[in-house]
C-alpha cells in the first residue's frame, strides 16, 4: 500500500431537521432585549416605537382594570365558536368529496369559487344576515376556516392509502368501518396541518370582524388604539394576537404529538 | 374449499391482459401462479378473490366451513398493515365487524400470534417492526378469520432472501400442520417449487395458461438444492425464459 493515506473527508451531513431546544425563546428573548435597549437608550424615538417597558406597563394597567378580559373573553369565544362550526362543516363536505365521487364532481367547483374571495368583503353582507351582535362574527370566521378545511380534508383522504382500504375490502369490512377505522385516521395528518392554515384565517379574520362592529375583543382594542396612535396599547393589542397564534400553534403540535406518535 | 375458473378473461381500457384462464383449484392444496411480469397473474388472484370483477367467464367457489369467517383471504405483497395500530390491534381490526364476544376476539387474538411466533411483540406498531415480522403479522391476521382459502400475492417478494427462506419454511410449518387451500402467486420459481402442488406457468400478456406443472413431493420432503425441484425450476425457466425477455421489452402502457 502507498504510504501517502488521508482520511476520507466527510461530506454526508446537514438537511436533517434536528431538534433544538430554547432556541426559539432565545430569539425572542434577544429580539425583545433589543427592543427594550434601542428605545430606553432613545436611539429608536419613542415616536417611532413604545418602550417595551411601557407596553408591560400597558398590560398591568389592562389586568388591574379588569378590561384585560373584558376584551380577551369575547375575542376567544368568538374564537372558538367560529373555528368550531367551520371546521365540523368543513371536515364533513371534506368527507363527503373524498369518498362521494357526486359530492366531488358537484362540490370541488364551488370551493374552488368561494376559495379566493377574500371573506372580510363579505362582513356587511354577513352583518345583513345574521346581525351585527355575534352571529356575523361567527359567520364570517366560519366562512373562513370552511374552504381550506374541505381542501385540506379532501386531499387527506385521497392520499389514504389505497392498498389499505383494499386489505379492509378483502376482510369484509363494512363501510362504516373503512370509514373510521382506515380513511379517518389516514387522513388525520393532512387533517391536522390544514388546521394550522385554518385556524391562522380564523385569528385574522377575527380581528377584523371586531374591527367593523365590536365594543369589546383584541380587534376592537387594536382598532381604538391605532385611531388615537397610541402605540403602547397598539403593541398590547398585537402581542396578544402573536401569544394567541403561539398558543394554538402550541396546541396542534401537542395533538399531533399524541395522535400521530405511529407516524416514524 | 374448491375454487373452479371457467374461461376467465379480463381487459383494462381496451387492453386484454388475461385469456381464457380455466383452472381447477383443489381443497387443501397450495396452486402457485408464475409469470413474467405484467402477465396479469395479480389481476387473476383479485378476481378470484372478488376484488375485481371479471370481463369474461366466471369464478366459482365451494361452500365454505360454517365456522370461517372470511373464507377467500389475502396476504399482500405490501402487508398493508395499519400504521397507527399495534400488531394485536391490527389482528382484532378484521374481527371487530363480526358477533363475537371481546373474550372470544381476545382469545383468537392470542391463538394466531402465538401460532406466528408474535406473542411478544402484540403492543408494538409495525414501524418496529422488520419486513419479515410485519408479513407475519398479515399472516397472522389472515389466520384469524379462519379462511378456507388463502390468496397469497407474492407475499416474499418485499422481503430479503434470508427473511424469505424463514417466511417459507413457517408457511411449510403452518401447511404441515393443517393443510389450506392456497392460490400463491409470485414470479419467484424457487418459492413455486417449495410450496406448489401445481404450479400454473402463464404467458406474458395477454396471460394464458403456458403449462401446468404437478410436483408430488410432500411440502416438508422439499428443501433448497433438492436436485428433482432444481429439474423442475429449470424447465419452468425453459418455459419462461423468452416470454420474461419479451416482457422486460415492452413498454408500460403496451404500445
């Protein structure tokens, strides 16, 4: 053998997602340090953005007040109660179109219609209909989650594996329990990350269904905030949008980690 | 349970992919199907199974055993197992839709894994799981509807030789001890003579039956580098031989 060996150079690493913890609370802890320091040292002017000192001032005069929930409970209810009826209605036409090919032919069109319109350019219509009290903001953020709940739906159960649904045929399986026992849980993947879209709509539009007709809510507190250019409650009002993405965010991770743990 | 085909022919879009398929599949013995690939040998065990519906002729079947739950039975080439249940969870999905008590269910359950080998792996998911365990756990699963036929589609071919070599003798093992009925196809000649009663050798599309080959041999007299299944493999690749070059030859969609 020749004497003149080197090691062989590795050349095999990186694309490989890898788990890093505190990394994400590092960024916001040294985006918001920054924040903090710019502005009290006066090198950003306090014009230009609050102090994040004022606005944590800004949320202990929100909780002593009380109006912390007065505006935070209403927001979550609307929240909750919209996202609610546009996902059960979603996921069931999503059904219908991935197992039904009538339902498919007569449905995929119209979402493909209602799809890109914009659902704030509906509120007057919604408020016309169900009123300027809770039912148009239900309304309208129902509207929003249905569409990309039916797409998201559909595309799931068309990936459920066919070969699957074959083995149950072959067993003699009814169709009710190919249906919950193969295509549901063949679907809930694609199920759970088209919630994230979804509910990510829903936050948005719920702030804007507050910011056209709404005494109380995160929307309506931004909106005032903004009219009066008070920064401070302006950046109150957004963080708690930004804590309530996190939040939901948070949650689905969580479902996923618990209803996907076959997943390698 | 006897299974009988009478002139069974079948088409896709215009394109006849079996012909004239007439086949005498006898109580308790294994028929094995070989063939070039795209012969069509997995198009004729789906219609013998009644997953698909022939073009032509028909496919008739005994009555089966009172007791069996799911008299034609399959075992796939992809195991099709489900991901998101346990091996016990996957055996228990075929019996759930039937008027059995959760003792019984429990209790057949147990009987086949333990006929597997599998008792100890009942609470793992089949990503655990090795290719060889995981056709285990099919077959397993097709053990518990008792069925009087079993449908094998080419149920080693996703498996690595040694892995197949095992599977083959548990399939000897499980025969042995209670002779099935078994229509095995595969495009493997070795696992044809280790199992087969008859092996049926099919033509490239459109699939008609080439030749039939009887072996007398008892299914545990036979064992790799038996000079009479080694005669017989090399008469089946006489057979096949140009038939599998043709077909290697031909594009997918037949034009």
């Amino acid at each position: 053998m020749a004497d003149d060996l080197n090691a062989v150079p590795f050349r095999g690493g990186g694309f490989r997602p890898e788990r890093r913890r505190g990394v994400g609370w590092l960024v916001f802890v040294v985006l918001l340090g920054l924040w903090e320091l710019l502005t009290a040292t006066g090198v950003i002017s306090n014009l230009t953005l609050p102090r994040l000192s004022d606005v944590a001032m800004t949320y202990v005069y929100l909780w002593e007040s009380g109006l912390l929930f007065k505006h935070v409970i209403p927001s979550l209810q609307r929240f909750a109660v919209g996202s609610l009826m546009g996902l059960t209605a979603g996921v069931a036409v999503g059904f219908a179109i991935g197992l039904f090919s009538l339902a498919r032919a007569g449905l995929v069109p119209l979402v493909a219609a209602l799809f890109p319109i914009p659902k704030i350019a509906l509120l007057p219509l919604f408020v016309i209909w169900f009123g300027i009290d809770e039912g148009s903001k239900y309304a309208l953020i129902a509207f929003g989650v249905f569409t990309p709940t039916v797409v998201a739906t559909y595309g799931g159960v068309d990936n459920v594996d066919r070969g699957l649904i074959r083995m149950g045929q072959s067993f003699g399986l009814s169709w009710m329990s190919i249906v919950r026992k193969i295509v549901l849980p063949g679907a809930l993947p694609a199920l759970l990350s088209g919630l994230r879209v979804s509910l990510a709509i829903a936050i948005i539009l719920l702030v804007a269904a507050e910011m056209l007709g709404a005494q109380h809510g995160i929307g309506a507190y931004i909106l005032e905030a903004g009219s009066l250019y008070d920064l401070e409650r302006l950046f109150a009002g957004v963080i708690m949008l930004s804590a309530l993405g996190v939040a939901v965010s948070w949650g689905i991770g969580q479902l996923e980690r618990r209803l996907l743990a076959w997943r390698s | 349970m006897d299974l009988m085909l009478q002139s069974v022919g079948h088409s896709y879009n215009g394109q006849t992919v079996l012909e004239d398929i007439s086949l005498d599949i006898p109580s308790g013995q294994i028929v094995c199907l070989i063939g070039p690939s795209g012969c069509g040998k997995s198009t004729l065990l789906r219609l013998i199974g009644g997953l698909e519906q022939p073009g032509a002729g028909r496919v008739l079947a005994s009555a089966p055993p009172a007791d069996s739950l799911n008299p034609l039975t399959y075992i796939f080439q992809d195991f099709a197992l489900l991901p998101w249940r346990t091996v016990a969870g996957n055996v228990a999905l075929v019996l759930e839709d039937h008027a059995l008590s959760a003792s019984e269910r429990a209790a057949i359950v147990q009987d086949v894994l333990a006929r597997t080998k599998l008792s100890e792996f009942a609470q793992a998911l089949p990503k655990q799981l090795s290719g060889g365990m995981k056709q285990r756990v099919a077959i397993a699963r097709a053990l518990a509807v008792r069925p009087a036929a079993l449908l094998l589609d080419e149920p080693l071919s996703a498996l690595d030789s040694q892995t197949r070599e095992l599977l083959l003798d548990d399939l000897v093992d499980l025969w042995t001890r209670q002779p099935f009925t078994g229509v095995y196809v595969t495009h493997n000649l070795y696992e044809a003579t280790r199992l087969g009663a008859r092996i049926v050798v099919l033509s490239r599309r459109p699939g008609r039956i080439r030749d039939i080959v009887d072996i007398d041999r008892p299914l545990a007299e036979r064992a790799i580098g038996d000079p009479a299944l080694e005669a017989i493999q090399k008469r089946l690749w006489g057979a096949m031989r140009d038939e599998a070059l043709a077909a290697d030859r031909e594009l997918a969609d037949g034009r």
